[in-house]
C-alpha cells in the first residue's frame, strides 16, 4: 500500500485528503498553480518547485485551461486549484479543465476545509484536496 494512504485518519485531521488512487506517480514534468492571489502562488511554488521539472502561475480559470493546452500538460503534470477565485469558482474550472482533458490530474488547494466542498471537488474531477495551511503536505500528495 502507497505511503500516501497509511495514517489516513491523521491526515484528514490535519486537511489532507487524497480523493483517489490516481495520486500514485513518481515523478513529475510540471505543476500549474491556479491562484488568484499572487503571494499565495509564491507560497506553494517553493512547496513543490523541486518536485517537477517546471512551475507555471495562473491567476483565473480561463488562463488555466489555455496554458494547459498551450504548455500540453497530461496526466504526469498536476494542477494545483484554488476553490475562491473572482469569475469562475475552483470547482467550476475544475470541471472545465477535466471536460477538455479528462487525464488533467487536480489537487485542491483550499482555505475551506468543508466536507461538502470536498466531496464537491471529488465529483467534479480533483483527486485531491488540501488546507492551505497546510502547504508542506502537497509533498505527500506529490510523491517524487
């Protein structure tokens, strides 16, 4: 069994919730940050700068999905989505991005820790969800 779900009941203590087996990876090429706020963006950068190869920002749905498709992400890079965002919500362009690429692998990267919000972001495609207080545990959510 993945490290990723051994202390399942201490990480969902803690915020961090694997919404699906699909986090199993070892290595990847890219991250997309989608983060309205820009000092959140250099928070979570650092986090998981080392574990890919390159880190792209974008600060809204539209700009995600077009740099998605013009950097031709796939499964072996992760998005990173903020849920508050001004025009569309997280959940809405987490919907969008898996509609125009249904192999687009998402973590939520929240303030909300909701139940209903997480069980949201799992029926819209995310295959994860974290607290933004807890950043440093993306690394456990992106295994190198």
């Amino acid at each position: 069994m993945s490290s990723i779900f051994k202390n399942a009941a201490e990480r969902s203590r803690r915020g961090v919730f694997p919404l699906s087996p699909v986090l199993v990876r070892w290595k990847i090429d890219e991250d997309l940050i989608v983060e309205d706020h820009q000092r959140m963006r250099r928070l979570i950068r650092p986090v998981v700068g080392e574990l890919a190869q390159a880190v792209a920002e974008c600060a809204d749905c539209a700009e995600a999905v077009a740099a998605y498709a013009a950097q031709q992400f796939n499964s072996a890079d992760w998005v990173l989505m903020d849920l508050e965002m001004p025009g569309i919500d997280g959940l809405e362009a987490t919907r969008r991005l898996r509609a125009a690429f249904p192999d687009a692998t998402i973590i939520v990267v929240t303030q909300y820790g909701d139940e209903h919000l997480r069980a949201a972001a799992s029926d819209a495609g995310a295959c994860g969800y974290i607290l933004k207080e807890n950043l440093l545990e993306l690394r456990q959510l992106i295994p190198t």
